[in-house]
C-alpha cells in the first residue's frame, strides 16, 4: 500500500517554504522601489506604476498584473542600500556603464578644484549616482568649448551663490561671459595724494590773527 503511494506523490521541493509578506509600491522617476528603508531597481517602462512586492527572509520579487517582472537578493543593514540592475536602467544612462563616480572626479579634478567641486554636488545629489552621470558628462565637455580656465572660473562663480550649482547656471555664466573678469567691472581704490600727510600753508594758517 505504501509503495502504491509513494509512486504518486510529488518530490519534496529543492528549497524550504518561506512564509512571505506583500505590500504595495510605486515605481519612482528613479526607476527604484523603496522597502524598509532599502530600494531595488525595478524596468524603468514601470516608472510611476503600482507594483506588488512579495518579501520573504532572503528575496524582494516585483510584480505587476500578477506577472513577476523582476526580483533581487533582500538587503539589511542601518545604512541605506541600493539594488540595481543594470538591465533595469533607461537607454540613456546605460550609455554610461562603464563610467562611475571616481571617474568622473578624478576627470574634473584635472580640470580644476572648483569643477571637482560642483562634479561632486552633482554626483551627490542623487540617490542613484549613474543619474547624474550625464549631467557631469555634458558640464566637464563645456571645457572644450570654453576652455579649461573659464570652466574652472564659472563654477568658482556659481559656488558663490550656491553650493549646489547645477548645469544650466554654470553654462548660462559661460554663454554670458560673466566668469571673465573685465578691469572696467574691477573697484578701485581712491587715487592717494602726492605727499601722504604733507598740510597745506592755509591749514598752518589758521588760527593766527
């Protein structure tokens, strides 16, 4: 008899059961989905979608219209984390694979202090670092443009009123000519007199009758 069933039962499966939960998420324009204070990328044509997200100890899988569309090895920790697949990213910044942040700053460094400055902001600003890789890309190719020294200049320039200058402000400085500094734009000082302290006859005058 229990040989007879023995031949119908399934094969026990190759991992053990999980017990999961399920919650909901909206694609971000990062094409990046938040749970528990760690994102995971997700196809970027979802972005702004509603997803599911079943979670168990070791996975994160997406889902959308009750199809899998993606899943990444659940991440832990204080600090936040990022999942991304490369797959998952735009046409746009795939372009930019085999470029990272190191590059692009040790690119700027040669450029100048100031452009290090603001390729840094920008790096920082986002929390996926490979979005602002086009922006540095299209800032640190205004040296070819304009040159170096006038590149360095106008971020100096746009430093000074933000610490967060983006790419528009420092090209509309260059475009304007207003990292350039003219002698007639330059303060100077009142004109000193011939002799320093030497007083006239009328000052020793005075006072006599």
């Amino acid at each position: 008899m229990f040989a007879e069933e023995r031949q119908s039962l399934l094969p026990l499966p190759k991992t053990p059961y999980e017990l999961a939960t399920w919650k909901k998420a909206t694609v971000a324009f990062n094409y990046h989905i938040e749970v528990d204070e760690h994102y995971y990328s997700v196809p970027f044509e979802y972005i702004k979608r509603e997803v599911e997200v079943r979670l168990t100890r070791f996975t994160v899988e997406v889902f959308f219209d009750g199809s899998r569309i993606c899943s990444h090895v659940r991440l832990y920790g204080s600090r936040v984390k990022y999942g991304t697949d490369e797959a998952h990213m735009p046409p746009n910044h795939q372009q930019y694979l085999l470029w990272d942040g190191d590059r692009f700053r040790s690119w700027a460094a040669s450029i100048g202090k100031n452009v290090a400055t603001v390729v840094s902001s920008i790096l920082s600003t986002f929390k996926v670092e490979q979005q602002g890789y086009r922006a540095c890309m299209a800032l640190l190719k205004l040296a070819d443009q304009y040159t170096p020294e006038r590149l360095d200049a106008a971020c100096a320039k746009a430093l000074f009123y933000t610490p967060r200058p983006g790419f528009k402000s420092i090209q509309t400085i260059l475009k304007s000519g207003q990292d350039i500094s003219k002698p007639d734009d330059e303060p100077t000082a009142p004109p000193l007199p011939d002799h320093g302290f030497t007083r006239g006859a009328d000052y020793y005058g005075k006072g006599r009758s």
